[in-house]
C-alpha cells in the first residue's frame, strides 16, 4: 500500500471584523495542513518547530484585532489565502514546498463522540535528532487516534472497530512505545502503522478505499496516513 502523510497544526487566535450591521467577533483557528508522499529522518513530514514563525505572525497581526485593517479580505476564504500566501513566502523551503492548504474555522473547538476516538497515554522519545531537541528526550503524551473522513475540509471521524480499541488499550495503553514498536514512533510513523494493521484486516472507508488513520499527539497537532490502492 502507498499512500500520503499529513500533519496539521492548530493555532487559535481571537479577533472582529466589521460587517454591514456592525461587528462580527469570534475565536478563530487556523490550522496548517502539510503532506509528503517521503519522510524526512527522523520520520517527520516536517517538523512542527519550523512552523513557529506562523504562530508569531498570528500573535503579531491578526490575534485582538480588527480584521478589515489588517487583511484585504477578513471572510474566512480570505484569511485563509492570507495565511498560505504569507507561509509560502516565509516558512522554511522544506516547509513551504509541501504546504497543502490553509483551513479557517470559527467558534469553539466541539467535542467528539466517544465511539469515534481512542485514547491512550504512553511514553516515548525519538532518535535521530539533536541532543537538545525536546522529543530526544524520554516524555509522554495522552494520544487520541481518530479514522477521518476523506474529502471535506473538517471531516467528521468515523465510528472506530471495537478490536481496534482493543488493540491499542491491550497494547499500548500505558507502554513505552520504543519498547514495543519496531520504529521510531512520530506521530507520521504510527498513523501509518494503524493504517497498515486496520487494512490488514480488510477495514476499509464507506466507499471500500484504504483508511486514513489520524494521530494526535495534543490537541494542537495530529499527523495522519492516508493509504492509497497498490
């Protein structure tokens, strides 16, 4: 199975703009959309500290801001073609090369059900990088494993396999995952591993297409696999 590693990156800012009746506020979040088709070492799409500077323009120009000062086009498209424009110019080559798409949302983050997520905490490091980068040294996560939907822009998960929960509380749940995987465990590495263990045993989309397994390390970064036919 081939297929396409993404990552995303949440950032939440609050903000107004001005409409024919008045002023329209809300929070809003944008979220980062990169994909590879190859891994970087240490198993990165890229990694999520080069996408910093986006934060700092957030902060800097649109964040406790009137919009229409600031953007030519405060609509959320608008923001959007803002955002991936800037991030084109600014990120890092390694970056900017594989920028898919910038999403724009309104209001507050909503909560899913129960039967479409898998929570679990566990430990991990990962090798190949610089003494001083964070994820080398020993930490945990609580991970949320979601089966996204392909096509739309804010896909609603799919319901998860009960023996896939299983799976993963019997054998992750809990663990040191460098002690029981046989990779380095990025988030872009264990997507793919899910990915390949739920085709495995014949779980397919609605539409019988390999299945896109997202990984969520916090609630402002995931990274995902989504398996195409051989």
């Amino acid at each position: 199975m081939t297929g396409l590693w993404r990552i995303g990156k949440l950032f939440r800012f609050e903000a107004t703009r001005e409409v024919a009746d008045g002023l329209d506020g809300h929070s809003f979040t944008a979220e980062v959309v990169l994909g590879s088709e190859a891994l970087s070492n240490p198993g990165f799409v890229v990694d999520f500290g080069v996408l910093a500077s986006v934060k700092k323009h957030i902060d800097a120009v649109l964040d406790h801001r009137v919009l229409n000062g600031v953007v030519p086009d405060p609509s959320d498209d608008g923001l959007a073609r803002h955002l991936t424009a800037w991030a084109r110019d600014n990120l890092p080559p390694e970056a900017a090369s594989v920028l898919q798409s910038v999403r724009i949302h309104t209001g507050r983050p909503t909560s899913i059900p129960a039967r479409t997520a898998v929570d679990f905490g566990a430990t991990h490091w990962l090798d190949g990088l610089p003494p001083k980068h964070q994820c080398s040294r020993r930490h945990g996560h609580s991970y949320r494993v979601t089966l996204p939907a392909q096509g739309p822009a804010w896909p609603a998960p799919s319901d998860m396999p009960p023996f896939f929960a299983d799976y993963i509380a019997g054998e992750l749940d809990g663990r040191v995952l460098n002690d029981v995987l046989d990779f380095n465990p990025t988030c872009e590495h264990l997507s793919d591993y899910f990915a390949r263990w739920l085709t495995e045993r014949d779980v397919t989309d609605s539409d019988g297409r390999p299945i896109t397994v997202r990984v969520s390390e916090t609630e402002s970064t995931w990274g995902e696999y989504q398996g195409r036919p051989e």
